[in-house]
C-alpha cells in the first residue's frame, strides 16, 4: 500500500508543485495598453451565466490600467471572435473541444493549425502528431514474459472544416486518419501489460493495437436557440459514442506520452467504431447527450471500413462548473465488443476529472483523473484508475502517469493451461504502473514543434504475477515528437485567422 501512495504522489507531481501558484493567481500585477489586452483579453463566458464573477474573480477590464484580475493566459480563444469556435456551438470557444462530442476545460492549451480564407465562410483546422521512437519493454528481465523493443513511429492526424449555417446553425465535418498499421506494423507496438483487441486470430497481449487508417469520419450540426442553449446532432462512420472522456491521443494531459493507458479498453476504447449517431442538448455549462453505435470493436483489418450494426447505446452527462474543470459520467452497453468473445455483452461505466490552468505566457499544467469498470453478464467486473499530469514550463515539459488495473487472468492469457505459462493463481489480477517523463523543444520551424523526450515505467504488478513477468518490472523509450506549435490568443489577435502561414506557436 505505501508503494501504491509513493506512486501516485509522485505521478501527480506537477500538480502539487503549481498549487500555490495557482492559490495566488487571481492577483495580477496591473498592465498597461495592448501588452495588457495581448496577455490578459478577458475571457467570454456568456456560457457560463455569471461564471466571470464566481470562479474567475473580477473581470478584467481592458480600459482601465487599475484592473486587477485572473488572466488566462491567452489559452482561451473567445468564441465572439471571428472564425472557428467549438464543435457544437457557436458561444463556447474551442478549446472544449475533446474527441467526438467530449469537453475539456475551456482553459485547455491547442496544438494546431488554423486557417480562414478571406471571403470564405469555412474555418479550417488541423491537429496531428508524430513520434519517432524507440521504445524497451521489461528489459530489466530478459527472461520473462512481455520483452520486447521496437523501432516505430506512432501517428494520428486530425482534420476539421467548420462553417455558420444561418444566425444560429453550425455545421462540421471532420475526419481523422492514423498510418500506425504501417509505422508499428499490424500486431502493434510492444506495451507491457497491455490488452484488446486480437490479430489472426490471437489475442494482443503485452502490445498495444495500431489504430485504423480511417479513425474518424464524421459530420455534425448544432443549432443555437441562446447563447445557454444548444441542441446538436453527430453522425461518425467511423465516429466516436457519448462514452467516456476525451481519448487518450486527443487529451492533452497524455499530450506527452506515447503510449496508451493499460486501462484503454476500459475507459475510452470506443474512440473508433464503425457507424456511431449522437444528439445531445448543452444548457449553459452541463450537457446531456446519447448514441446509438456499434458495439464491436474495428477488426484487424486496419484498412477497411466495417459494417455497422447500431446494436449499443450510452448516454453521458458533462458539466464544466469553471473554465478550468470538466467532469463527466457515462456508461454505455455495448453489445458483442471482442471478435473472440461474440457472445459476451459488456457494460462500460466511466467517470473522470479534467483540470487545465495557465500558469504563464509559455506556462501551463494539465492534469487527469479517470475511472473505468467494465461489467459482464456474469456479474462480475474489472476497475481501472488513472491519474496523469503534465507541466509545461516554456519549452520543457515534465509530466507522469499512474495506474492501478485490475485484469482477469484469461485477459492476459494465463488460461488455459496451454497458454504456454503455467499458472495456477486468482482469477483477478492487479497492475501497479507508473511513468514519469521529460522533454524539451529543441526547435520550432514555421509553426511545428520538432521535441525531443523520454520517460521511463516502472510496474508493481501483484505477487501471481512476479513469477511471469518478475518483480518490478521497467520499461523506457526516447522519442522526437513532430506537432503544430502551441496556439495563443495573442497569436489569433495578430493574425487575424489570416491563414496558417500567420498562425505563431508560443516561442521562448
């Protein structure tokens, strides 16, 4: 138990270290002329009802040289402005955007391309990420169980085209593409302790799936009634259910960290499913919403499209109760998700905790915490927790993750007997991991951010399992990360959404 603490303190490190500088935030220093309206544009929150006044202290005022306030940093990009805003609506700024029709905080920093033609009524915008890394798993134990290393090159690429339909209407269209089938091969990259999905026929174990080549490929419209009141539809094949929080590659507390929680399949493995509708209504600063989608996981093919089946549902309720916080519940029952268990129904409850700050023109700390529990008809269930955090300050960024998973033995393939691994423990077995890790920006060229980082795992897994995979297991990866540049709200006030040619990433 006191290695379990030792862990999570140490994940939610970052955390912890800003805590007084948030504490004091709310009193800044008076500012004077455009370098006061540059760093600290008061953030609309027309959204929120009198929120300005109740979380965020006194609004700022940029006529008066004698304000004092809680400036956000140029994270928050005002919806008023012109050009893109969130997903589903048209009065909350996009920095709620999370994967499908998930929130993050509105505080949430953006890494990406944006672009607004002149005389066009489209706004356009591009996210991606591309590590190049060498990734070691359990080479402190050569002889055991989940050794491997690979040369490989993890990617995602998103892509998002949005226009006003009307005084009210939004409308938008948004497809995301992954090479990972190509760049880590189709069985995967070496993961220790990770499960899902199969290939040929086997199931992975000890290696993270690559993603499909289509991820995502959806449309959505919303209509505004007031500026508190949304009501929006979503249609993805492939696309994203009302299930969980944002995905793992599109959150940016993971931002950092290549890898995929071991606790994917219990929290946000429903990020790619083939045929997936959501209507949802926003009311102020809480959202309900529900989808119909199909519950089996996309098969090994990772280049075709599967058939859609609208056999599952969820439903999900998000609430932001301030710029910096969103928190959510769902739960989904998903029909048949394994192609090597047809016959078993899962239902998925997730609950989770989203917490974005600015600390600074160059600064900021992000940070996760997630539950998941995956039910069988049987009546039993498995519980995954995660808390990740990530501090950016200027151009290095330390960050760290913890896990606690519990797996049943026929997850990780130890039964049956032919398994290969004699083992005659519980049937329920518990994962202690924990990653801590560090990069630095070592250039930025025309607004994309070449950062170069490694992290290092260290896994308490429990007794059954120390015979198999041995008794702390660690796993370590460098990596060259390739990404747009981080936006700002200075940045969008110079370049007038110009284009992305004049989209400026912070710079030290």
């Amino acid at each position: 138990m006191k290695n379990i603490i030792l862990l999570v303190s140490l994940s939610l490190l970052p955390l912890v270290a800003v805590g007084q500088h948030e504490h004091h935030e709310g009193m800044s220093m008076p500012m004077k002329g455009k370098a006061m309206a540059d760093s600290a544009r008061p953030m609309n929150h027309s959204m929120h009802g009198n929120m300005g006044e109740t979380h965020q202290g006194m609004a700022m005022d940029s006529s008066s040289n004698d304000s004092m306030a809680m400036p956000n940093y140029g994270l928050t990009m005002d919806p008023s402005m012109p050009g893109m805003t969130h997903s589903l609506s048209r009065n909350l700024p996009m920095n709620r955007n999370g994967s499908g029709t998930s929130w993050h905080p509105d505080n949430t920093p953006m890494y990406a391309y944006m672009s607004q033609p002149s005389n066009n009524k489209w706004s356009y915008m591009l996210h991606y990420a591309i590590y190049l890394r060498y990734t070691s798993q359990n080479f402190t134990n050569t002889d055991k169980r989940g050794r491997g290393q690979q040369f490989g090159v993890p990617n995602w690429f998103m892509g998002m085209a949005q226009r006003k339909v009307g005084k009210r209407g939004l409308f938008q269209v948004r497809a995301m593409i992954s090479l990972d089938a190509l760049t880590v091969g189709p069985g995967g990259y070496p993961l220790l302790f990770q499960t899902g999905e199969s290939y040929r026929g086997q199931p992975l174990i000890d290696k993270q799936h690559p993603h499909d080549l289509f991820s995502e490929l959806s449309v959505s419209y919303s209509h505004a009634f007031s500026k508190d009141i949304d009501l929006f539809g979503y249609v993805g094949y492939p696309g994203e259910p009302a299930m969980g929080p944002p995905a793992f590659m599109h959150r940016i507390s993971s931002f950092n960290n290549p890898d995929a929680p071991l606790g994917h399949h219990w929290q946000d493995a429903t990020h790619i499913l083939f045929g997936v509708a959501t209507a949802g209504f926003r009311y102020k600063w809480a959202k309900v919403e529900a989808s119909s989608f199909t519950g089996r996981e996309p098969n090994e093919n990772r280049y075709n499209f599967d058939k859609p089946t609208f056999d599952s549902y969820s439903y999900r309720l998000s609430v932001n109760p301030s710029p910096s916080l969103a928190l959510q519940f769902s739960q989904g029952f998903i029909h048949s998700p394994e192609d090597l268990h047809p016959e078993e129904d899962v239902t998925r409850t997730t609950a989770s905790i989203l917490h974005s700050k600015g600390l600074g023109p160059n600064s900021y700390v992000t940070s996760a915490f997630v539950w998941g529990r995956n039910s069988h008809q049987a009546g039993e269930g498995e519980n995954s927790f995660l808390a990740e955090s990530s501090w950016q300050i200027n151009r290095t960024a330390v960050y760290g993750r913890f896990e606690n998973v519990t797996k049943s033995a026929e997850e990780l393939a130890l039964i049956p007997s032919d398994s290969g691994f004699p083992y005659n423990g519980p049937s329920e077995l518990t994962i202690n991991s924990l990653t801590l890790g560090i990069n630095h920006r070592l250039a930025q060229v025309h607004n994309t951010d070449f950062v170069l980082g490694a992290q290092l795992t260290g896994a308490a897994p429990t007794k059954a399992l120390q015979p198999i995979y041995g008794n702390m297991p660690l796993s370590g990866e460098i990596y060259l990360r390739l990404s747009p540049s981080l936006m700002t709200m200075r940045s969008m006030n110079h370049s007038g959404h110009g284009g992305m040619g004049n989209m400026k990433g912070m710079r030290h």
